[in-house]
C-alpha cells in the first residue's frame, strides 16, 4: 500500500491553508497532552492527536450519511455516517463535536451526547483519539460544500447494505461497528 502522507491524492497539501495551519494537541496512547503541533506536522510525521465523530439522526432514527470531497488529506471521496474532524489545541471534546457538526451540517443550536472513546490506528500510518458522540437533527440541513459532496438520510438498513458496497472512512468504519456494539450491550 501506498503511504497516504506522499499519494498526491491524500496528500494534507490539498487541504486549505488555514486547515494545515491549525494547531492541534499531540497525544499519547492515554490521551495526554504531549505537545501542540500544526496540523500539517501532524499529518506529515503521524503523531497521534485528537478527534471527533458525532452520528446524527433525524427524528424517524434516519443517519446523516456523506460522502467526502475528493479534496480530503484523509479517505477522500469515501463515505461516512458521522461527522467530525480534529479537535483543536485546548479544545475539549464536546465543544468540538458541536463546532464540528454545526460546520459540516450547516447548522446551529444541535447538541450532542458523547458515548465512547476509542484509539484508532491504520496499522500503518495515521493515529488518534476518537470521541464518539450522537445527536438528533430535525431541521434542514445545509453541508459544508468543501468538506459534502453528497449526503442524504439512511435508515439502519440502508447503511448496513451501504457499507457492503460502498467505500467507507475505515475509522468511521471502525466506530460504527463500535457502536452498534454498545448498543446491542445495552
């Protein structure tokens, strides 16, 4: 397999400047905060930081289900049935997964409600911290165009059948199993 850091199409260089720019926690593998570092160092050299996954429904229980532009550093033109991203230097996790659904749901007001954290790695080259939320949207949406390519509401179903045919964010992947286990714990 390729290394995603020097593919020109996962390449964090086709990020927008302000996104290589941003200054995001290093962490370790208990999720202590080492040292803060640009994004782009981040990306570049793999070191482990912090992020956000937020699965959102509507009232009828439908996922909020996306496929990402082909202008992502990470997984790009895959789908995924959460949104998210980083969290910033100092940021907590709630607060980033508000900002971060609001953003790329176009919206404000939602509130989220976080279920577990998990340390996602590739095997390869890509590390970090993911704090999964859920939250309940029941008012139009308006994605994030650089970040939404195409999105529409899928019951449980349908993403099951989705994600046998589709390809997928393999860290969303990997939390969705997570949280149908929860839930089938429950």
């Amino acid at each position: 397999m390729e290394n995603p850091a020097t593919d020109p199409a996962t390449d964090p260089a086709t990020e927008p400047a302000t996104n290589l720019d941003e200054i995001l926690d290093v962490v370790d593998e208990q999720d202590r905060v080492l040292r803060t570092a640009p994004r782009s160092e981040v990306y570049r050299d793999g070191l482990i930081h912090r992020c956000v996954f937020v699965l959102v429904r509507d009232p009828r229980g439908r996922i909020f289900t996306h496929r990402r532009t082909d202008t992502k550093a990470f997984a790009p033109g895959a789908h995924d049935c959460f949104v998210g991203g980083v969290v910033g230097a100092g940021e907590g996790y709630p607060e980033a997964a508000v900002r971060e659904a609001e953003e790329e749901l176009g919206v404000t007001g939602i509130r989220t409600r976080p279920l577990f954290r998990f340390l996602y790695t590739d095997g390869d080259r890509y590390s970090w911290w993911s704090d999964v939320h859920e939250a309940e949207w029941d008012g139009p949406v308006h994605p994030q165009e650089s970040e939404v390519a195409w999105h529409d509401w899928l019951t449980e179903e349908q993403l099951a059948e989705r994600l046998d045919s589709w390809e997928f964010v393999p860290d969303g992947r990997e939390a969705y199993r997570r949280y149908l286990e929860l839930r089938a714990a429950d």
